[in-house]
C-alpha cells in the first residue's frame, strides 16, 4: 500500500488508484464524475471548528503548525483516521484528494505524514 496526496482539481490518473476526497465540504466548481473520487471521507477531515479558525486565521502562515499539530491529535482521537489506515492494506496505492490552492500548506499533508507516523507507506511529489 502506498498513499499519495493531489489536488482534486487536477485531472484524474489511472496511477492514482483508489481516489478518497478527505475534505470536510465537497470543493467548488468540480463535478462528482469531475472528481472520480472512489470514496468521500468526510470524518477524516479537519473538525468545522479547527477548519474555521485556520480559514479565518489573519496569520495563516504562522498558525499553520498550531493548525497541524490541533489536527493530528484530532486524528488520534477518531476511528476515521484509523480506518484509512485499514483501507490503505486493501489498495496498492490510495491517492488522498483535497481542494485546497496550496499544494503544501494543507490539512491533506498533515494527514500523509500522520498515516506515515503510524506505519502507511507514502510517495510524496517532488520538492516535497
């Protein structure tokens, strides 16, 4: 198993695999068939409550690590996180979408370096 991260946005590949959307809200302007997403997990993403203070943070750049590290204890609390680790031994790769602009600064990367914390094998993009 292997997990990788890309923008919903961006066109879908027969390399991603099994596409998870892992954004709370379903992102604008993309179609379901747009996204060819095989699964919409929702309760793996950010809280509302931490989404909206890191979407309404004035300093997003200096909260991002409060961001990451309030949304890994996140993941450590919830049994979503824990079953796309489960689902991450059922597919040779798993590509985690998300809708944000910033291909860096994102909860999606957070998520990767959670599941490679706890065992899941990842592939990053280059520069990453």
């Amino acid at each position: 198993m292997a997990f990788t991260i890309k923008r919903v946005h961006d066109e879908p590949a027969p390399t991603d695999g099994y596409r998870v959307l892992v954004d709370r809200l379903w992102p604008r302007g993309v179609s379901k068939e747009r996204a060819a997403v095989d699964l919409w997990d929702k309760e793996v993403a950010p809280s509302p409550d931490l989404r909206r203070a890191w979407h309404h943070a004035e300093d997003r750049d200096g909260t991002f690590e409060q961001f990451a590290a309030r949304y890994r204890a996140e993941l450590d609390e919830t049994d979503a996180a824990a079953r796309l680790l489960a689902l991450g031994r059922e597919h040779d790769r798993i590509t985690l979408c998300f809708g944000a602009r910033d291909e860096r600064v994102n909860h999606a990367t957070v998520l990767l370096e959670w599941l490679e914390a706890h065992g899941a094998s990842v592939e990053r993009r280059d520069g990453e």
